[in-house]
C-alpha cells in the first residue's frame, strides 16, 4: 500500500518569510495529492491539491510541486503570516478514494 | 464547500461501555464516507471505508468487531465503539466524498475519552 513520508515534523519561519513542507510516497499509481491544513482540535481543511497530470499549482500565497518521476511532492506558502500557523498534513492516493496521509508538520510563524 | 457533521463532539465514557458517533453530509449524498482516528499530536489513520448499503472495508490492524461501522443512508454513517477502553481514547474524525468533485470534506471531529 501506499507510505506517505513528510519532513519536516516542525518548521518555525519569520513572518513574511516561505515556508516549505517536502512529501514523498511510494506508491506510483497514487494520482492525487491534497494538502490539509490543521488547527488545533478542529476538521482538516483543505487548503490545496494537485493531480498526477499536473506539475504545479498555485493558489495565491499557496503553490504545490510534483515530481512523478521522483515521487515527491511540495507545500510552498509565501509572505507567511501568524494565521498560517496549524499543522499541514500531505496526502495520497487515488482521487476520489481514501488516501494516506503523511505524518505531519507543525509550522509556527513568529510575528 | 459541502458540510459534514459530526455527534457528538465530545464524550465521556466509562470503560466497558459502548460509544456510538454519528457522521452525517449535510448538503449532498455521499455515497463513500471514511472513518479516521487522530492520536494527539500525530496523523490522522485511516480505520475504514464506508460506502452506503453494504459492509465496510477495514485497513489491516483495526478490529471490525470492535469499531462497527453502518452506513444505512447516503447521508448518514455510524461509528461505534464497543467495550470501550482507556487506549480507545482519541480524537476520531469522518469524511465524506462528494460524488461531484471527489473531494474528500471533513467533519468537525468527536472526542472520545474512555475513563
């Protein structure tokens, strides 16, 4: 089955700065990557996706990357802002199916 | 976007009792709705798939005898936690996709803590 990995676990940036999250899976035949956004003891919000017939997406301060043949895939959020602060979490699977999710990473933006 | 509810969001219970969440789509019929169980500070897991009319798919290690899933209704699913116990405990959220865009929406969550 499908093994998603995520890196980093924490991220602190400066506001203002970029923020990327970098994701990688082992399944070849997973065709849809969303990337969720977590605050505390709420729903996963999705914030961005990005399916396997497309090399980038972006979406104001938001972007996603995907390299098919590597396998990867990335979360970049430019001129962050404290309100970005939650955990994101990568996913991937079959679109319109259940997907794995990665483990997570923390992101703190300091004012 | 489309709204999944969840009940209830928070509970208490005994250990050896059962514990049943609802999960409902609000404002479209959801034919596949998904259960997940989130460990603070870590990712969401998938415990199974529940598409509406017949039995649900469970991923490997998670006991259907234990976690019941029912999804009589293309608007309706319920979890229940049978013999509840304290490692029971955890944050377990529902999903439903939409039949229209695929996309996965979440419910607010339910907060099961086994005393």
């Amino acid at each position: 089955g499908e093994n998603v990995e995520q890196h980093p676990s924490t991220l602190s940036v400066q506001e203002g700065d970029s923020a990327v999250i970098k994701c990688t899976y082992s399944d070849s035949a997973s065709n849809y990557f969303p990337w969720y956004k977590q605050e505390l003891g709420k729903r996963p919000q999705l914030i961005i996706d990005i399916r396997s017939n497309v090399g980038e997406k972006k979406d104001q301060r938001i972007a996603v990357t995907l390299n098919k043949t590597a396998k990867h895939f990335s979360l970049h959020i430019t001129e962050t802002q404290p309100e970005d602060s939650a955990v994101y979490f990568c996913a991937g699977g079959d679109y319109g199916q259940n997907f794995v999710f990665g483990p997570g990473t923390r992101l703190s933006v300091l004012p | 976007g489309a709204v999944v509810s969840q009940h209830p969001s928070w509970v208490i219970c005994k250990s050896g009792t059962s514990v049943k969440i609802e999960c409902r789509s609000l404002d479209f019929q959801a034919t596949t709705m998904f259960w997940y169980r989130q460990f603070p500070k870590q990712s969401l897991m998938l415990m199974a798939t529940s598409n509406e009319g017949s039995k649900a798919t469970y991923e490997q290690g998670v006991e259907k005898d234990k976690f019941l899933i029912n999804h009589a209704s293309l608007t309706l699913s319920t979890l229940t936690v049978t013999s509840a116990h304290p490692e029971d405990s955890s944050f377990y959220i529902c999903s439903a996709s939409s039949p229209t865009s695929n996309e996965q929406f979440f419910g607010p969550g339910t907060r099961l803590t086994v005393l």
